[in-house]
C-alpha cells in the first residue's frame, strides 16, 4: 500500500536545496568585492605618490627658472657696474676735450704767411685732440656732431630756435658741443641751435 506523498511537504523540501544551489556565486562576489577593497588603497596610495612627484617637479622647474633669472640679472649689473661705474670721471674727462676744441676754435683761422708760432700751437693742439679723442673712443666715450641732423631730444638739448630757409624746421643748424655717449648711454647732450619755419 502506498503512501501519498504531501505537495507542501516536496516544495518545502525542495527549497533548502535550490537555495543551497544560489549561495556560492554570492560567496564568490563578496569575495571579489573584498579583493578589490583590498587593492583600492594601494592604487590610490600610487595615485598621490605620482601627483606628490608631479608638483615636486612643477616647483623644481620654476625655482630653477627663477635662479636662471637672478643668474642672468646679476650678471647684467655686474656688466653694467663695470661699464657705466666711471660715468662721472668720463663726464669730466670730455669736459677738457671740449675745453680742448675752445682752444682750438679761439685761434684765427690758418691762412698763408701766418706767424709759425700760431701754426706750430695750432697742429700741437690739434694732434693732441686726435690723440685724445681715440683713447676716449678705446674706452668707449664717443662724441658725435649731430649739426644736419633731425632734433633729439634725447641726445641734444636745445639752447636756441632761429628761422631758417637752408634747414627744415627741427633740424640742429648749429653744434656748440658735441654729443657724448659711454658705451652707447648718453654721457652729455649737445648744446644746439635749432632751425624754425621763418616768420
């Protein structure tokens, strides 16, 4: 004789089996889910070492740009300081070149059967304003005679204006005195006459 089987009771039975069956792919993710929090620390401990390293190099490049700099003004004052550090002396040195030019302008011009005594202290004086001149030059103090030449105000200094129809208004007729520069930097303006339109 059988026994009838309850529906309810196979259902029941079935169910600890099927979930038996479910829970080991649950396992196997928890699992991943650990070794990926396992891992996670040491990439982002990475990541910071590698933005650590990136701003220590931005700060090397720029403190290493900035030394190039102070390098570079150092050596331009050191430059300056050895060119213009005599800039007095030499502006005092011209002075007894253009005294030098006065003495030259003060004699009368050379003409035939003059006294040779005019003419020998004439070429004396000449050949040491040569003379002068190219050791002035040899340490870089030069002088120009801007008469012709367009108005600078920045080299010439105007002390002043007459009309003339030979020179376009603004152009030096006259030089007192010459321009002078140390190393190229202004040393001494010219004192000059400048041509205006004529009245």
């Amino acid at each position: 004789m059988t026994q009838d089987t309850d529906p309810t009771q196979v259902e029941t039975q079935a169910a600890p089996a099927a979930s038996d069956h479910v829970a080991p792919p649950q396992d196997a993710a928890e699992a991943g889910a650990e070794q990926a929090t396992e891992q996670s620390p040491v990439e982002q401990r990475i990541a910071e070492l590698e933005q650590e390293a990136a701003e220590m190099k931005e700060k090397w490049l720029r403190s290493e740009a900035e030394n190039q700099n102070l390098r570079t003004r150092a050596k331009r004052d050191v430059d300056d300081a050895r060119q213009y550090a005599v800039q007095k002396f030499a502006r005092d040195v011209v002075e007894a070149a253009e005294n030098m030019r006065r003495a030259l302008s003060s004699l009368p011009p050379a003409q035939e059967g003059e006294d040779t005594v005019i003419t020998k202290m004439r070429e004396g004086i000449e050949s040491t304003e040569r003379s002068f001149i190219s050791i002035l030059e040899r340490h870089g103090i030069k002088c120009d005679d801007p008469s012709g030449k367009a108005f600078d105000a920045n080299l010439h200094q105007a002390m002043a204006e007459q009309p003339s129809a030979e020179h376009a208004p603004g152009t030096v007729m006259q030089a007192w005195t010459p321009t002078w520069t140390l190393h190229g930097r202004l040393l001494k303006p010219a004192m000059v006459v400048v041509a205006k339109a004529g009245e």
